[in-house]
C-alpha cells in the first residue's frame, strides 16, 4: 500500500473510528490507562448521543446490563471490593462493545488488529529487558533462557503477571497467523510470520506451559475452517515435528516438570466448590474465590484458576446461566452466520472461543481489560459480515 493510498484511507475516517484506535492502543499501557481511555470514550460518545442508541441497538443488552447490574449489587453487599471493581470493568467493557458494534467496519478491523501486532512488538522489547533483569538477579546469562518459577520472575511487559501477557501473545500470534492468510504481499507475509515468532519466542520465556496448549489445537484447526489444505499440512507436520522433539526432549517446554501448580490446582478447586455449596445462586460477585480461600482455610490465590469454576463459584447458578444464555441465544447464531460469508473471520473467532476455553481448564485470565477487549471485540467481529 503506497503512502497516497494510507491517506486516503485515514480521511475516510470518522472521529469515532479513531477513538476505536485511541483504545486499541491504551490496551498496552495498563489497565489503569485503558480505564482511563474507556471512561472518556464512553463520556464522548455519551456527549455525542451515540451511546445510548448502540445500546439499544446492542443484541442481548437487556441480559448483558441485567448480569452486570446484578454483579455490581452482589459485589456490593458481599463487601467484595474486587468484585465490584471487575463489574464495574465489565460495564466499561460491554458499553464500549456497543459502540465498537455499530461503527467497526472491515478496514477499521484490520488496522485495530495491525495496531495490536506493531504495539506487541513494542511491549515485546520491554518484556526482553524484563527477563534480563530477572535472570541478572537470580545470576544466570540471558542466553540460558533460564525460566524462573516464581511468577514475580517472570516477564509480563505492561500486563500485571505472565498469565496474562501470555494470553495476550496467544491473541497476536493468532492474529499473525489470520492476517497471513488474508494477505498475499510478500513483505506483508514475511512481517506477520516475522512478528509471530517473535511473540512465540516471548511465549516460550513466559513460562505459561498453558497457553501453548490452544496454539497447538487452534492453528490447524483454522487453516482447515479456512480451506488452507497447503497450510493445514504443514502445520500438522510441524506439529509433528514439534511432539516428537518434545517426547525425545522435555526440558524443551518450560517448567514442565514443576507439578507444584497442578496439585495448588486441585486445593484451590476443593476450596472454590466448598463456596460454591454455600453460596450457589448468586456466588459473591467476580473473583469471589479470593474471598472463600479465606472463609474455608483455602490455598490463596486470586481466582479459581479455572474458568468453569469460578463462574459456578463467582457468579452462582443464576449469573452462569443469564452468561450462557446471552452466548447461545445472540453470539452463536451471529458466529455461525459468518461460516456462510467468511471462511477466515470464521476461522478467528472460533481460534479466539477455543482460546478461551482450553486456556481456561488451568487459568482464569479474561478477568482484565486488556484480555477481555480483545476477546469481546472478536467475538463480536461476526457483525463485519453484514458491511462487507
């Protein structure tokens, strides 16, 4: 694309098109700023009349609004401060997903993913400056690529913990993947295959064994959505390559034999059932479970660390069901809608819900900002289909 064309491009723009990418762009300087940057684009599309009626227009919004309203309450009179905090997120969340809705378009999504890869590469240099100064600290050389236990040693760029920056990396590496297929330039190829391993590479010195798990299942997966059979081979043959390397090599994944985190699991899953038997319609709000960990004598930790858990555990039978409910009845017949127009975007947002569902089994990490944009915008990507 010559620069005439990216100009031509921009004044199509609208002025809400670029607070889209104000807030793609906050993803990478903390929460504290997303919150910031989502408290005033919601202020000015509120000031502009736009808000409200992307709500009302919103699929869902009376269930969205009804579970969030009923979070804020619960969280509130369980005296869960982080639990109101995390529904207020959701709000701040779900308001932006309105507007995001009525005024993303094909162009505008593609330049909201390519902010996201470009900023990746920019955090992804923070993250090699962090791990030189965690491997100093402990005396080891950067180049043993010595991963460290101790979550606190861990790289996490600007993402709060490693769990988190590595969801984050499983979004962008996916992201690469999609956007190779869709282009055909060259260089284009060679800076989202550049891009991808070079966030593969700071997934591997997370230490998030976890989070290579749906990479290993979703990369396939979309190139035979997509009909890529050329790409499908190959990946299968990587894969292969991959196992057997693993099976001859185990040390080749990090940290793979520490099982202290796998039996904290079950500890923190026997604790989390324990509220969800005392508390099971309602729970006590978002991350209830750092609230239980304290009544039942639990392992500490900051949720469930498992997402089916935690939202028996944090939301009860009532808030899990209106959450399944809205999914089933507004998302999924939009989502499948789009198999019939766009193979790829297809593709990506079933990546994106297996993502979410095999990291999920061993970490709970759609419980921030960053995280949870990023997943409800693709989520809700099916909606391009009716502007293409």
């Amino acid at each position: 694309m010559n620069l005439s064309t990216l100009k031509e491009e921009f004044h199509s723009f609208q002025n809400t098109d670029w607070m889209l990418l104000m807030v793609t762009v906050s993803l990478f300087l903390t929460q504290y700023v997303t919150a910031a940057v989502l408290l005033v684009f919601l202020g000015w599309t509120a000031y502009k009349k736009e808000l409200w009626v992307s709500i009302k227009e919103q699929p869902g919004a009376i269930w969205i609004y009804l579970f969030i309203g009923i979070e804020i309450i619960v969280s509130f009179f369980a005296n869960n401060l982080i639990g109101l905090v995390n529904a207020l997120g959701m709000l701040l969340v779900m308001g932006f997903i309105s507007v995001y809705r009525k005024q993303v378009h094909p162009k505008l999504f593609h330049y909201m993913i390519n902010i996201m890869l470009i900023g990746s590469i920019f955090v992804g240099i923070l993250a090699l400056f962090q791990f030189a100064d965690f491997s100093a600290q402990k005396g080891y050389d950067f180049f043993e690529f010595h991963i460290q236990n101790s979550p606190k040693r861990r790289i996490m760029a600007t993402f709060d913990n490693a769990n988190l920056y590595a969801t984050m990396l499983e979004f962008w590496i996916f992201f690469c993947v999609y956007r190779f297929i869709q282009c055909k330039g060259l260089l284009k190829r060679i800076f989202y295959v550049v891009v991808g391993l070079f966030n593969f590479g700071l997934l591997y010195l997370t230490g998030c064994r976890t989070a290579l798990l749906p990479l290993v299942v979703i990369i396939p997966l979309f190139f035979f959505l997509a009909r890529e059979k050329k790409w499908l081979l190959l990946s299968l043959v990587g894969l292969g390559i991959g196992i057997i390397l693993v099976f001859m090599e185990p040390d080749l994944i990090p940290r793979i034999t520490d099982m202290s985190t796998l039996e904290s699991r079950f500890k923190i899953w026997n604790c989390a059932w324990m509220g969800i038997q005392n508390y099971p319609i309602f729970g006590l709000g978002p991350q209830s479970y750092h609230l239980y960990y304290q009544m039942f004598n639990g392992h500490k930790a900051p949720h469930a660390h498992n997402i089916y858990v935690d939202s028996l555990a944090s939301y009860g039978i009532v808030g899990t069901l209106l959450i399944i409910y809205y999914a089933c009845r507004y998302l999924l017949p939009e989502i499948i809608n789009v198999r019939l127009y766009d193979r790829q975007l297809f593709g990506l947002i079933i990546g994106f819900i297996l993502i979410f569902l095999i990291h999920g089994l061993l970490d709970v990490t759609m419980n921030v900002l960053a995280t949870a944009l990023v997943f409800m915008m693709i989520l809700n990507a099916g909606v391009l289909v009716k502007k293409d």
